[in-house]
C-alpha cells in the first residue's frame, strides 16, 4: 500500500499528503477547503475565477480571493484567454496570498468556452504556453496548469501540449483524462495519466473517479502521479478523505450534522444570508444522502425559507450533533478572518 500521507513538493511549496482537493464551480468555497484540509487534503483549490472579473475589480470576484489562514497550502485558479490579463490576474492572486496559481484548461462548459477560454486552449497550443509563460513570469509562486485530455473523444492532445506547458514555466500538471465533449460521462482514462508522467519532470495530478481507496491506491501505483485529487466523491462527503488515507470510518449521524451545520455558518460568513440559501441547496442532499437520513428529510430542508430553520430543523432531529458541533469548533484553529478589507489595497484598483 503506498502511503498518501507522504510529504511532496510544487516548486518550493511543500504539499503534506498526496490528496488533491478539486476545484469545482459553485462548491469550492472557503469552507468547503478549510474542511478538506481538516480532513487531510494536502492542498486545496479555489473554483476557477475569471481573470476579467478580476481585471474589472468585479465585487463577487474579488471574493474568490479571499483566503483563511488555515487553508495553506492553497491554489486560486484563474481562467481567461488573454496572456497580459492572464498575467496581472496572477499577481493579484499571488498578493491575496495564494501559494499556488493554477490555470484552467480544461472548462468544457460553453460560456467559457466561447471566449477562448478553459479547454478550447488545448486546440491553441501556441496560445497556451504563451498564457503559461506570461504568469510564471509575472509571479514569483509557482504556477501549475489543470488540463482535459483533450477537446474530442479519444484525443490525446493533452500529450503534446503537456511537455510545452512545463517548457514554458508550469511546476505541476492536473489531468482530468476525459475529453470536453464527455463532460463528465464515461470514465476518465488514466493511461493517459501515466503516459503524462512519462513525458514531463514535474509532478502530475490525476484527477477523474478518485472514489475509494483502492481506487486511489490503483491509480497511483498505475500512473505514477505524485497525487490524486479528489472531486465528485468528496461534496457533503469530508469522510471520503480519511477513508482515502486509510483512516476512515463512517460518520455518525451526529457527525454529519454537525459538519453540516459548521459548513452553512462559515458558508453564511462568506456569501451572506441570500447568496448562502440559495447556494446550500444541493449540499443538504449531498450531507444527508448516501444512505445516512431518509429520503423526504432532505426535500423537508430544501423547502424551508432560511438557513436558520435548516439548523433548527436537523438540530431538533439530532440533538446529539450540539456537542459534536462545539468539539469540532473547540479544535478549529483560531482564524484570522481576512476579508476583503484586508486585501492589498491593488485589488480595489486604488487607494
Ligand atoms: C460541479 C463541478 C464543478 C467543477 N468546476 C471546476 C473548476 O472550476 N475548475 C476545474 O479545473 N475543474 C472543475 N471541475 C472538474 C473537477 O475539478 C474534476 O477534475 C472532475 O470533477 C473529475 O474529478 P472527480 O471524478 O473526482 O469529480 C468541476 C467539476 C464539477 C463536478
């Protein structure tokens, strides 16, 4: 069995585990994060911002930079087509204090697509390293790139354009080995993966249907990735990155309330009541689901107008999960909350 709890490295940037939480879209927030590195993610990852909202100053953007003191060490992902935008974003991500920034070309959605954005770079190759070489030489924090296999099925174009990335200043590859037009069916082809390590001499990431340990484990020792990271199987579900890492038991209905509860507040904290309601939706089922709570309760939470009642609502089904809750805050180191006003003062375009 290989130990995923081994120490490694990105450029100068030591990763304690070999557990990769996901960027993803409409999930990746600052609690969502904090939690996996609580739960033993060596690094973690920012959902994708747009550089042009970052350039434009956008208020909600600039919100995806925010950063906790516990969250190291972290990547914040940008994405965009324009290598000077690109570029600047990069410097605003590494003063907001990211140890990491990470470029996404592997967006398969149209919206970004159509702006030359995300995965449709794979097919752009010169663009590519010219996005690449423009932020490693705007920062000083190393720069990894998050790539498709390509844009069609059966593409191998990740192959060619993976040795230039690194060319031009990549310190870390991620694959997510299906094509854009497979979105997120099929299965991720991790002899792919292994054909990638062969090619470049930076770690490599394998990201796609990292599930359960013995899928972790199989798509190590196969690839030759330095780690796995860990997407889908890990919404509501925190546990799976103890279970990854071999230590894992399943949670106590307790347990599960209390994460839950601990994630609406932080998650409050962070978009502010209205966004948060809106937002939380979907985490009720992924928390309650697989089996821990019946069917309806989740449809009950979903229903309810504020995320107090929520809390009130699975407080009064688990009382127990009160005492789990004020442990888990007891143990949460202090946080420095670093808002927005505490951003260097570039982010607001002024002074
Ligand atoms: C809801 C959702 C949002 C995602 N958003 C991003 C993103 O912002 N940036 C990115 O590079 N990948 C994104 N991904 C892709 C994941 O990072 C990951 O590569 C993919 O889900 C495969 O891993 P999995 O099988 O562990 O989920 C997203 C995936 C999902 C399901």
């Amino acid at each position: 069995m290989l130990d995923l709890r081994q120490t490694w490295q990105i450029g100068p940037v030591e990763i304690p585990s070999r557990l990769v939480l996901a960027p993803m879209a409409g999930v990746s927030v600052q609690a969502f994060r904090r939690q996996g590195r609580r739960f033993g993610a060596g690094l973690v990852c920012s959902e994708m911002v747009s550089c042009a909202g970052i350039e434009h100053r956008n208020e909600r953007t600039l919100g995806y930079l925010r950063v906790g003191a516990d969250e190291h060490p972290l990547a914040i992902q940008i994405f965009g087509s324009d290598p000077s935008v690109m570029a600047e974003a990069a410097r605003m991500v590494a003063a907001a204090g990211a140890d990491i920034v990470d470029i996404n070309f592997g967006c398969p959605v149209r919206k970004v697509t159509k702006t030359g954005a995300g995965a449709t770079l794979l097919d752009e190759p010169e663009r590519a390293t010219q996005i690449v070489a423009a932020v490693a030489g705007a920062v000083d924090i190393p720069v990894s790139v998050k790539m498709r296999r390509g844009l069609e099925n059966g593409s191998r174009r990740c192959l060619e354009i993976g040795p230039r990335l690194v060319e031009a200043g990549a310190q870390t590859l991620t694959l997510h080995p299906r094509s854009a037009r497979q979105m997120y069916t099929g299965e991720a082809d991790h002899s792919l993966t292994a054909e990638l390590v062969e090619l470049v001499d930076v770690p490599v990431i394998a990201s796609g249907d990292v599930t359960s340990r013995v899928r972790a484990q199989t798509v190590l020792a196969t690839t030759g990735a330095a780690a796995v990271m860990v997407g889908r199987a890990a919404q509501g579900n925190p546990w799976v990155l103890r279970e990854l890492l071999g230590e894992g038991e399943e949670p106590t209905q307790e347990e599960v309330v209390a994460e839950l509860v601990l994630f609406m507040r932080e998650t409050v904290r962070e978009l502010g009541e209205r966004r948060a309601t809106g937002f939380l939706k979907k985490f009720y089922g992924w928390y309650l689901g697989r089996g821990r709570f019946p069917r309806p309760f989740k449809q009950e939470l979903v229903e309810l107008k504020t995320v107090g009642e929520v809390e009130a609502r699975v407080f009064e089904t688990v009382p127990g999960a009160r005492f789990v809750l004020t442990r888990i805050e007891q143990e949460q180191p202090e946080v420095d909350e670093v808002l927005l006003d505490d951003m260097p003062i570039s982010i607001y375009g002024g002074g």
